[in-house]
C-alpha cells in the first residue's frame, strides 16, 4: 500500500512542478525567472518526484513503475481544468481514460 501511495504522490508531484513551471513561463528574462518562487517550487516538486521514483523502483519492477507514470497525465488534466481553467474536450477524456485502462492493466499484470 506505501509503494502505491508513493507512486500516486510522485505522480501528483510531477504534475503541480509542471503547473508551477507553467506561472514560472509567464517572464522568461533570467533576472525575473530567478526572482520566481515558482521557478523553485517546480524544481523542488520534480526533484522530490525523482527521489520517490528511485525509492519506488527499488521495490517494483521498472516495466510496471515507468507505465505508472503515465497518470501524471491524469492529474494535469483535471489540475489545468481546475486551476488554470482549460477546456477538457472529449479527446483529452478520452485520452485520459485510456491512460487510465492501461495503468489498471499494468498494475494487475
């Protein structure tokens, strides 16, 4: 159960680094990208994401571990739904719940 939270929290923090880098885009000069706690903040989540990655990965097989990723995918939709208000179409829904078909899949096996 602790490896399967684990992977969930990685992949959540994979996805709110991405939202983080995402306001971290809004000014690309140098000068204002190193005054941006965003900037730190999407770099600390994918960092913590990797260190979960490599602890998971001591324990689960890489064939099942890197398919799992795929649910960052998951959670950036319904996060840029909800916090950055983006459209979800129904080929992003279906593209997620075909993610998801797959990692129920891979999770099973």
């Amino acid at each position: 159960m602790l490896l399967w939270s684990a992977v969930l929290l990685m992949t959540l923090l994979g996805s709110v680094a991405s939202l983080m880098l995402k306001f971290a885009s809004a000014d690309l000069r140098p000068t204002s990208l190193l005054r941006d706690w965003h900037f730190y903040a999407g770099g600390f989540g994918y960092l913590l994401a990797a260190l979960l990655n490599i602890w998971v990965l001591r324990h689960l097989d890489l064939s099942v571990v890197l398919p799992l990723t795929a649910l960052t995918y998951v959670w950036t939709l319904g996060i840029a739904r909800l916090v950055l208000g983006e459209l979800l179409t129904w080929r992003k829904v279906l593209g997620v719940a075909l993610i998801l078909v797959g990692v129920v899949l891979i999770s099973v096996a």
